[in-house]
C-alpha cells in the first residue's frame, strides 16, 4: 500500500492542547444551597511539572466557602494541601499552584485528571461567572508549565462557567390562623358569643307584688265579714 492510499485509511487523531476543564460548566441553582464545581486539567501529550490557575466568579453572586484537593484512585499527581489556595470574595478571585507530586520535577506528568473541588454558595439571583485568567504567551496568571519550564496552556481552549441563580420559593407566605376544629372534626369555626350584661325585664316583679297585695286584701276583707 502507498503512503498515500496509508494516509487515506489510517485514522486521523484528534488535535487536543494542554487546557483547564470545569464540571460542570453550567447548572441551576439556589439561593442559599451550597453546589461544586471541578476543576481539572489536560496536558495532552506534554509532561508536566506544575500548574498555576487563577479565576474570577461574579462576587455579587457567588462566594467561595472552600477549595479542596479532588480525592483519585490512580493518585494524586499534584501538591496540594488545605488553606493553600487564595481566596478573595470581596473581588471574586482565587489562585492556586501546584507542584508535581513527583519526586524529580524534571520527569514531569502527563496530567489528565481533575484536580480541585471548588465549593460556592450562591448569594443573589442571576447568571453567574466562572472564568480562568489566561493571557497567551504570560506566566503570570494560569499556566501549564512543562518540562523546560514553558508555559503551553492554550488559553482559548480553557472551558468556562454559567450558573443560573433562582431566588427559589423560599418564600413563606403570610399565615392565617386556623379555626379550632369542633368535636364533630368539622373545621367551620366556632361562634364566639358576645358577653353582655342582661337585666331583668321591667314590670314583672311589679306584677307579682300587686297580685300578692291584693290577694291579702281580700282574705283580710273576707275575715271581716265573717267576724259581723
């Protein structure tokens, strides 16, 4: 077979570039409920020997609470430990770097892993960023250093966030009270009775008197005759 017709079968690879990753790259959230997102890396073909990352997140919107070292079944190819990272959420900015774990820094990794957990808690409704500050060709913000010490990360490539933040229906209404239900379970509310001071009726004890007076009268006028 030619090298032509060779080129013509065999199968093309990918192009990939050392980049950044995150997962997930947008979601919906809360107000108020914590949720992760991972950050990881592709070095592609190129051995590694320490990264740096610097992001930006919507401060209005976001607060970082923690940033955590990913746990790996294959190991951890990094150095990483707790409090290491710098976390501004006045800005909304963070950084981080990390050493390669091993032993001779001029061996270098090839690194396909994820690599941080980054913990927000959003703080107001809206769409909220998260972003890697890459400028090509600088050291000073987000890099892949490889063996000879160059920073390879291709920028462009580096996957970016969208968080959309819902107020949520958190939101407790105003409450009624409820009637107190009767014996019969009937939830119809109970009549209260307006109290009221009631006085006797006029003219029944008046009557009651003449009549008594009266009677009197005639049995003491029936005594009379009798006595004639």
């Amino acid at each position: 077979m030619g090298l032509l017709a060779w080129g013509l079968v065999s199968p093309v690879r990918a192009m990939a570039v050392p980049h950044f990753t995150l997962v997930p790259t947008s979601a919906n959230e809360t107000v108020g409920t914590n949720f992760v997102v991972t950050m990881g890396v592709d070095s592609d073909i190129e051995k590694v020997i320490g990264l740096d990352i610097q992001a930006t997140f919507d401060a209005a919107k976001l607060e970082v609470v923690s940033i955590e070292k990913v746990a790996s079944d294959t190991g951890y190819q990094f150095t990483y430990t707790a409090g290491q990272a710098i976390i501004h959420n006045d800005t909304g900015k963070f950084e981080v770097t990390l050493p390669s774990a091993d032993s001779s820094v001029y061996t270098g990794v090839v690194a396909k892993q994820e690599l941080l957990k980054i913990t927000f808690r959003p703080k107001a409704a809206g769409v909220a960023t998260l972003n890697y500050v890459c400028t090509a060709g600088s050291v000073a913000d987000t890099n892949i250093i490889n063996q000879s010490g160059n920073d390879v990360v291709d920028c462009a490539s580096n996957q970016s966030g969208s968080y959309t933040i819902v107020a949520g229906d958190g939101t407790t209404p105003t409450s009624t009270p409820m009637p107190t239900p009767t014996s019969g379970g009937s939830s119809a509310p109970t009549a209260v009775p307006t109290t009221t001071s009631q006085l006797p009726e006029t003219g029944g004890l008046e009557n009651t008197i003449a009549l008594l007076v009266l009677g009197i009268s005639g049995m003491m006028a029936s005594w009379y005759l009798k006595s004639l």
